[in-house]
C-alpha cells in the first residue's frame, strides 16, 4: 500500500514535466512573436506540445480494471493491491512538434523582409492564444502540485500513526 503513494509522486512529476514543457513553448512562441526571419532563414512556427496517455501503460491497464469492476456492479469494491507492479511507472509522453499553420501577412512595405508586394510573412503565433494556453498551462502545473503536495501530506501522516 506504501508503494502506491510513492508511485503517486512519480505520476505527478511527470505531469509537473509536461506543464514545465508547455510552458517554455509559450514563452518561446512570445518571445518569437515578431520574428521574421530565424538563423535558418525561415519565418518562426508556433511551437506546440502534444502530450499523450503511454497506451497500454500499466497506469491505463490499472484504470480500466477499476472501471470495469465499478461498472460491472456497483457493490464491486476497488482493488487494493496491484498485479504486476513496474519499477518505473510511465502514464504519459509529451514531445515538442510545429504548428503547421500559414504565416500571416502584414502589409509593410518598408520592412526590410518585406516582398514585392510590400507584404511580409509574420509568424503564425497569436499573442492571446499564447495567454490562454500558458494560463491553462500554469493551473495544470498547480493541480499537479497539489497532488504531490497531498499525496506527500498523506504519507507524512501514515507515518504518525
């Protein structure tokens, strides 16, 4: 039972992981909002964070075993133990990719990157989008804290017992 709450912080310190990520992509995405041109030449891409539940990982093995106990009938109790525990639990996988959306064209026909229509390529990032998704970001990372803070209260007062 004591290896349960533990594994709870790993699980939480992945998810801590993944909102740290979308984080740096946003602010990435922010900073970048203006740039025109990058070192390879190229207009900047919104960066975006895809994240995703590991399939078939034990963590989603383990849920639909509970599900499907609980929904078989509801005098069914939860599992108290776990089958084929892995040293190392991996409930999710998050990875950098580039948002494939056009630029956006600005008539400026004094930018020097501007082409022969006076219309420059601006990078296809919105600054309000960027908000919203680092608010969303930042309440996630505050929910995964919580969870770590409440399963390490937890453990904190098994032990006073």
């Amino acid at each position: 039972m004591a290896e349960n709450i533990f594994k709870s912080f790993g699980i939480s310190g992945q998810g801590l992981s993944v909102q740290r990520l979308r984080l740096s992509a946003t602010a990435k995405n922010i900073a970048n909002a203006n740039t025109t041109r990058g070192a390879d030449g190229q207009v900047y891409k919104r960066e975006i964070v895809v994240a995703r539940a590991v399939p078939d990982s034990f963590f989603e093995r383990e849920l639909q075993q509970q599900i499907t106990l609980t929904g078989t009938n509801g005098l069914h109790g939860g599992n108290t133990g776990f089958s084929d525990k892995p040293a190392g639990i991996k409930a999710v996988e998050a990875f950098t990719a580039t948002d494939s959306s056009p630029a956006r064209k600005v008539y400026d026909p004094s930018h020097p990157d501007s082409d022969g229509d006076g219309y420059v390529e601006m990078p296809n990032v919105n600054i309000v989008t960027e908000m919203v998704e680092m608010i969303s970001a930042q309440r996630a990372f505050e929910a995964n804290t919580s969870v770590f803070s409440a399963a390490k209260n937890i453990a904190k007062e098994s032990l006073e017992i």
